[in-house]
C-alpha cells in the first residue's frame, strides 16, 4: 500500500482508495490494474495445455481402438479428444486475448 498525491487538492489518499477522501476525485482511472494476469501469460496456460495434451492423448487412444477394430469407443474417444483439442487451443487463444488487451498502451 502506498500513498499517492491527489491531483486536485494535494492530499495524500492510499492507493487502494477508490477516490480522494478530501475532493472525492475519483482515483486515476490508469493505475487500476484491469485484469490480474502472472508474468508468465504470454504463452498458453496450464489447463489449456492440460486440455491440448488430454486431447491429444485422447486421439491417440481412438485411433489405437480403431486398429484394434473397437469402433463405438474408437469414435467416443476421438470424438472426446477432439473437443478436448479444440476447447484447449481456444481457451489457450483467449488468455492470449486478455494479455494483449491488459498491455498498457506504449506512447
Ligand atoms: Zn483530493
């Protein structure tokens, strides 16, 4: 927690303060973080990752049943491992979405 100086009267108001508590300006809009993503976002995430691989692992599977001639599981499971690929890649592109829009922008 840190002490900021109010633009408009001078006063000290915390950081966390939604405003000063002397004028009632409203705390300056740039220093609210937007969204609270770790340093390590710019890749995909974990669960993403984590769904991608059971995905893939999925797939795998589905196409050992269907040279083993199992063909019901073959297709349950490939059809799982498929939305499992899918549902990864895309919740791996929105986290990516989110990083780039919380970017402050570069003057
Ligand atoms: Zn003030």
């Amino acid at each position: 927690m840190a002490l900021l100086i109010c633009a408009d009267c001078g006063n000290d108001v915390s950081d966390q303060a939604p405003a000063c508590p002397n004028c009632g300006r409203p705390a300056p809009v740039d220093d609210i973080p937007t969204v609270d993503i770790p340093e390590r976002s710019g890749g995909p995430g974990e669960s993403a990752l984590l769904l991608m691989i059971s995905g893939g692992v999925l797939l795998a599977a589905g196409l050992a049943l269907l040279v083993a001639d199992q063909a019901a599981w073959a297709s349950a499971s490939l059809l799982t491992g498929v939305v499992l690929g899918v549902g990864g890649r895309v919740s791996a592109l929105m986290r990516r979405r989110k990083y780039w829009r919380s970017r402050p922008n570069q003057k």
